[in-house]
C-alpha cells in the first residue's frame, strides 16, 4: 500500500523566530499540511486569544494582520472582534454552520519551559485551547500553530499579563505572512505536494 503526503509528514514542525529561516520554514510547514486539504473545502483561519493580556494576543494579531493581507479570507479571531474563552464555543458553532466541511486552521499562544520560549510550532491535530488556565473549551482545528511566548506552570494569568509584546508581535507577524503566502499557493494551485522532511526542535 502506497503511503499518503499525511504519512510522511512529521508530527510537528518547530522553529524559533530568531531563525533566520524562520519564515521561509513555517511558510513550507503550513504548505505541507495544506497539501492533504480535499478540493473544495474552505480554509477558515481561528485566532484564538484576547488583547486584554499581552501572553494571549498573538491570536488576535494574527488574525488582524492576516485579514489585512488577504480581505477575501475566512478568518475569526481579530484584534477588533476577538475569539476567546466566553465566546469561542459560539464562534464554532457560527463556522460549522456557515461553511459545509470547512478545513479549519487554528492559532493561539501557549506557554512552555523556559528553553522553549519564542518557537513556532505547526502540528497536526486539534488546538486545544485554555489548557494553560485550566480552563476546559472544545478542541479545534484540522492542524494548528501555537506560539510558546512565556513560561508556564504557576501563575498564568500573571505570566500572561506581563509578557513582551516584542516577542508576541514577531511571532505573529511570521505566522501572519506563513498563512497568507501559503494561501496564495494552494487557491492558485501552485502548492506543492513534496512531503517536507526537515528536522524539528525536539
């Protein structure tokens, strides 16, 4: 039996922003997994997070600076009308019965150990968002990128409130220009279907 581009496709990709080829590696892991979408499902992008905390904003820039980019984009979850814990379940509801099978791509923040702060992760699988709260939402997402911008592990709230912004915003804007350049790519036809192969941060 022959094996599929999801086969070979790493569990997770991982790079931290600092990379000189950051972007060019995210842009081509966002590829790779928009390689296994089916013709005629629409991409719907999710930006999960808040601007009330500078921790949980990547969410909400991405989403902004992607609608930006591109108008036409499906995207929920922007600086002026943010998706998060209170309203999120609403806003699934609102995407699975406007779209029939959307291929929906999730991004949120995350916290991490300290030697993992500033890497961009795209994964396979569902997002699950609030698990550094402990708070308990729906999963979501046919493959999801989280962006590890503090440490985690005791006070949360308070690592969320009083993380750098400078980090949170270079992340946001490698993500924003990697979905939008990726997009670009898989509505012309031209996305390539190579698996991509390349190692990734443990």
């Amino acid at each position: 039996m022959s094996k599929t581009v999801k086969d070979h496709l790493p569990e997770r990709f991982s790079y931290h922003f600092e990379d000189p080829l950051c972007f060019n590696k995210i842009e081509k892991a966002i590829c790779a997994h928009l390689g296994e979408v089916d013709a005629g499902r629409e991409l719907v992008y999710l930006c999960i997070g808040t601007d009330r905390a500078t921790g949980d904003c990547l969410g909400p820039l991405v989403g902004s600076r992607l609608k930006s980019l591109s108008p036409q984009s499906r995207v929920y979850g922007t600086l002026e009308a943010p998706v998060h814990a209170t309203n999120l379940k609403e806003v699934l509801e609102e995407i699975l019965k406007s779209y029939n099978n959307p291929f929906i791509i999730a991004v949120d923040a995350c916290l991490g150990n300290a030697d993992r702060i500033g890497y961009i992760n795209v994964r396979r699988g569902s997002l699950k968002p609030g698990t550094a709260l402990n708070k308990t939402l729906p999963e979501v997402g046919d493959f999801h990128i989280s962006a590890v911008v503090n440490v985690g592990g005791f006070f949360e709230h308070m690592v969320l409130q009083n993380t750098r912004l400078f980090i949170v915003n270079k992340m946001a804007d490698i993500i924003a220009k990697g979905l939008y350049l990726a997009r670009v790519k898989f509505t012309s036809g031209k996305l390539s279907l190579t698996p991509l192969l390349e190692e990734t941060q443990p």
